[in-house]
C-alpha cells in the first residue's frame, strides 16, 4: 500500500516493487493499462536525477510519476504522456512510483509518503 501520510489519503492499495533488473526495464511498457488502485514503485540506490529518468517508449497511455527523496518525501510529479523520450525529476530522488494519473491529485510536492510491501 502507498499513504499519504501528510493528508491520510490512500494512494494504491496494489503495489509491485520493481526492484530486479528485468521488472525494473519492463515497468508498463507494453501494458494496455494500469487500475485506479494499482502503482510500481522503483528504488535507487542513492538520490539521483539521471538514475531516476524515466522514457514511455511502448507504454500506450499516460500515467503519473512522482519522484520521492531519501525520506519518502515528494519532490516532483508529472503526468508521462505515451511514446515520450524522457522525464525526469526536478530535484534528485531515490524513489519513484509509477500509477493511474488520478494519483496525482492526491499528493502534492512535499508530502510524505508511506510505502508499504
């Protein structure tokens, strides 16, 4: 599960933890789709711009991405449109969660979130 812990608002209760070289590369690519409920969520090894880019080449429709720090706490968010070549955080994150675009009305730059195996 992903909370805001600043608003107490739920933001996906289906979580995959894309943490392995091959679930990292396939993110969505090639899904049709994504739920309302459902998010991945990436994690680097240390706070980076570069490590934390993301590209939508073979993901066929939009989705949001917010980019959190060290601390879990949201330094950027954009809604990724299909077959862009790149976005990447304003600032360096560690982490970044890949959802529904719904999501990002529930969470706002520096907000603290919760994440949840």
């Amino acid at each position: 599960m992903i909370k805001n812990l600043t608003n107490a608002q739920i933001i996906a209760t289906e979580v995959k933890w894309c943490n392995t070289f091959l679930s990292r590369g396939r993110g969505l690519t090639f899904r049709r789709a994504i739920r309302e409920d459902e998010a991945l969520v990436f994690v680097e090894s240390k706070e980076s711009v570069s490590l934390t880019s993301i590209h939508m080449f073979f993901v066929f429709f939009p989705i949001a991405i917010i980019w959190l720090d060290a601390e879990k706490k949201v330094v950027d968010k954009v809604l990724a449109r299909p077959f862009r070549p790149y976005y990447a955080p304003q600032r360096p994150a560690q982490y970044y969660v890949e959802g529904h675009p719904n999501i990002l009305d529930k969470v706002h730059i520096g907000d603290c979130l919760e994440l949840e195996r």
